[in-house]
C-alpha cells in the first residue's frame, strides 16, 4: 500500500473557483451545517413533468416505460383503445425519486377540447412537458407546442409507436428503415423549425423498447431531468428572496399547491436567508458543485484478501477484461451506473497497519466512504480498521471475501450450503458483537460468482448509504476548500 498518492480534485477547477468566491465571506466551520441544512430541503424537492398529446397517442404506454412496469402489472398507469385518462394521474419512476410524471387526458376528445384543455390542465403547474404524438402532426399538436413555448418551459417531442410506421413502410419497395426513421424525423423536426424551436425528438415504440430512441430518451432524460431540478429550485428562491413580496407570495403558493415542498421546508430556507444572506446565486453554485462532485469509495484489504475482485464487479467488469482494477492504489475505478463515485483498490493494508496506525488513519482521511474486506478473524485488522473510520465519524461496511473457498473445506460436513451459510452468519455478528462495532452486517462474497451469495444485497447497501454519505461528504469538502483558500 502507497500512502504517497495524489487523490484527484473532488470537483472541477472552474466550480472549486465560484464556491470559494461566493463563500469567501464565510466561516468554514458553520459551512457544513449550512449545507446539510439547504441540501435535506432540496432533497425534498419534486419536479413535476407533465406527459401531454392527443388521446391514443400513446401517454399512459410511455409512462409504463418509465416506471419499468406492463400493462397488467400492480401501479402501471391504464392503456387502451379508448381514452382511459379521465384526470391528471401523477406517477413516480422508482429510479427518479423526486421526479413526479403527471399523465394527462388526452386532448380533443369530447372532454377535452383544444379550446379548453390548457386552462384545464394547468399547465403552469409543470415544470417540463412531453409532448407526445402518433401518426403524424396535428393542428392539436402544435397548440400544445404553442402554449408549452409562451411559457418557456422545456419540453421532449417524442414520436410513438415508430414500430407501426416501420411495418407500414416495409411494404414499399426498396426500404430502409433508416431513412424511413430519417424521414420521421424530419417530419417532426419541420414543424418545431417552424415556431422557431429545438427541442430533443424522440421516435420510439413502448412494444420494441429496445429499437429506436427509447433508450436515448430515458438516458437524455435522466441526465437533463437533475440540471432542471436544480434550476427550479434556484428560480423559486430567486423569487422567495429577490422578486418582491407579491413574487415570493406567488412562487410559496405554487410551491405548496404543487407539493413540491412542506411549509416547514419553506421556513427552514427563509430562516436560512436571514441568517447568513444564503439566497439564489449562492445556491445555484452550490448545486451545480454538487452534481459535478465526486465521492471516494476506499476498498480495503489485505494482500491476496481480493480487493480488485470485488472493485471489477462493483464496476461491472471482469478481471480479464480491459479497463479492470488493477492492484494499484494511484488510479480509481469508474463505473458507468455510478458516474459520481471513483472506487480505489486499497490493499496490502498490513504494511502499514502493522507498521503504525497512526499513518494508517492518515490514509484513510481522504475517503468518504469504506469497504473493509475480512481476511483472518484472528489477526482482526478488519476490527481495527471499522473502529479507525468510526473515530473518523464516517461510514463502511464490511465483506467475507472468498466464501465460496470456505465452504469447499466443510464438504465432510453434512450439513448444506444454507445451513452452513447461516452459521456462518450467526457466527460473524457475534464477532462484530462482541468487538463493540456499530456495523453489525457482514455481506458474503463469492470469489468467482458476484451474483452468489450477498452481492446484490452489496449494491443495495452500497447505493442508499452513499446517497446519505453524500451530502455530509460534499459540505466538509466545501468547507475545507474555503478554508484553505483564506
């Protein structure tokens, strides 16, 4: 293990500049409270996307997409022939905890005519809108287009049902599906050049999610979704502290209406403002740090204890394939799922744990976040370690590396793998137990098979506790760069 290492800036240059500046008249430490305080209130915050188009263009089928569910299942929003969206039904994507979908009826039917339909939805109530279409452009279409620009609100044209259109397309002789697609597209793109507009255009098929722009769509959408959650965010302060008391009056009103945000939340950030001046731009900064921040996960280990093993498949990678962990402390792992983490292989921490636990807790400072893998209970240094991050107030959890070689060695017993696995267990947190840990699960890993045994169960873990490590992590970060700026 190499202490000497140079651990990557946890945010780029030009955001590390604009925090320091727009905190430069601050105290370091009451900027961590400060944070956490404004960042547990924008946690709460929802965005509110409404999923619009004439009735049978498909809304209630997209939305399906979106929560990862079919038709028949328990929760998915209803489809069918007829209109079956009698009022704005709000759904949540369990993958987009403050992103609420809003399936509205569907336009010109006999309940919704284009006159009435915009007053009716309210579509000042949305943050965003998908404009959904089948077939071709309507008049009813661009009304819609109409009322979602003179709000200047974002918006996802998307063509549904792009498998209908290729099976009718076929038919023609010397077909290409890519220029039928092409053709679509421009099809579309037409109309929003004529009102001056370029939004993102999406063709896709709720039957065929795999094929055309589906996957474009959910990806884009994710990607964009957070940056407008912010800018919402940071727009309703502006006009909470800066627009005047009829503005702040109106944007309270809207926020509480929509159920963006409690009142209780609402008085924290007026509390908050008065306090120490914390209004729009200060927040606009901090949120923009906050998405391009970077959380270090520290994989501890023994030499031979397989650090690397477990980095590679929390990255999703093979051991042989190219780009996975070697047994280097200089350079992290990314993982695609996870672009805002950066996993380091830490092993052979007995060279410097046997050495001086001094320098070892040294080492482990610059790490939000721990993995501790087990290698021999009777050597405990796995206990040493959880007891030098719980001094450090910071959070870990602890792996059995190499289950799958135990259990070979107990084939005389007669007992099967479940027992065996449960003794094992029962066996582990007596240990922790008794060792005073207030981490008192220990996940089970298969050397050769990351789907055996507690992996899942692993990522699970892994992924709740760094969305709770993540704010605190970013606020004493902040905290120090300004500090060493003074």
């Amino acid at each position: 293990m190499d202490n000497g290492f140079y651990m990557p800036e946890k945010i780029q240059e030009d955001h590390s500049k604009k925090i320091k500046d727009v905190f430069a008249s601050e105290r370091p430490e009451e900027i961590p409270s400060q944070l956490i305080s404004l960042l547990e209130v924008f946690d709460h915050f929802k965005i509110d996307i409404a999923v619009t188009g004439e009735s049978g263009a498909g809304k209630s089928s997209l939305i399906n997409v979106f929560l990862g569910l079919n038709p028949d299942d328990t929760g998915a929003a209803p489809t069918g022939a007829i209109e079956t969206t009698k009022q704005a039904t709000m759904y949540q994507p369990p993958n987009l905890p403050h992103v609420r979908l809003w399936d509205l009826p569907g336009m010109g039917t006999p309940s919704f005519t284009s006159k009435s339909y915009v007053n009716t939805m309210n579509f000042d109530l949305y943050d965003m809108f998908m404009v959904v279409i089948s077939e071709r452009v309507r008049e009813n279409n661009m009304l819609l287009i109409d009322e979602i620009g003179q709000r200047k609100k974002p918006l996802y044209f998307i063509r549904t049902k792009a498998d209908n259109d290729m099976r009718s397309q076929k038919r023609k002789s010397k077909f290409s599906e890519k220029r039928a697609l092409d053709q679509l597209r421009q099809d579309c793109e037409k109309y929003l050049k004529e009102k001056k507009l370029d939004p993102h255009v999406f063709l896709v098929s709720a039957h065929d999610t795999h094929k055309y722009d589906m996957q474009k769509l959910m990806d884009t959408f994710k990607d964009e979704v957070s940056q407008l959650r912010a800018e919402v965010f940071s727009s309703f302060l502006d006009k909470l502290f800066h627009g005047g008391w009829m503005k702040a009056r109106n944007a309270t009103y809207h926020i509480q209406q929509t159920g963006k945000l409690q009142a209780d939340d609402i008085t924290t950030l007026q509390n908050m403002y008065k306090r120490t001046g914390f209004g729009a731009t200060k927040v606009s900064v901090v949120l923009e740090a906050l998405s391009h921040f970077q959380l270090d996960v520290a994989v501890l280990g023994e030499t031979g204890s397989g650090t690397s093993t477990l980095v590679n498949a929390l990255i999703g990678l093979e051991n042989e394939e190219c780009g996975a962990a070697t047994a280097s402390i200089s350079n992290p792992a990314l993982s695609p799922g996870n672009p805002d983490v950066r996993f380091w292989d830490v092993s052979g921490i007995e060279t410097v744990m046997d050495y001086s636990m001094n320098e070892m807790k040294q080492a482990l400072n610059c790490y939000d976040f721990y993995i501790i893998l087990v290698s021999d209970w009777q050597k405990a240094r796995h206990i040493k370690l959880a007891k030098a991050v719980e001094e450090q107030r910071k959070h870990y959890l602890l792996v059995q590396t190499k289950v799958d070689c135990h259990l070979q060695t107990q084939t005389d017993f007669c007992c099967d793998e479940t027992d065996m696995l449960d003794g094992l267990r029962a066996q582990y947190t007596q240990e922790l137990q008794m060792a005073k840990l207030s981490e008192r699960q220990i996940f089970l890993m298969n050397s050769l098979d990351k789907s055996a045994f507690d992996f899942v169960g692993l990522e699970s873990a892994l992924s709740s506790d760094l969305s709770t490590v993540r704010t605190s992590a970013f606020a004493y970060y902040i905290a120090r760069i300004v500090k060493e700026h003074k």
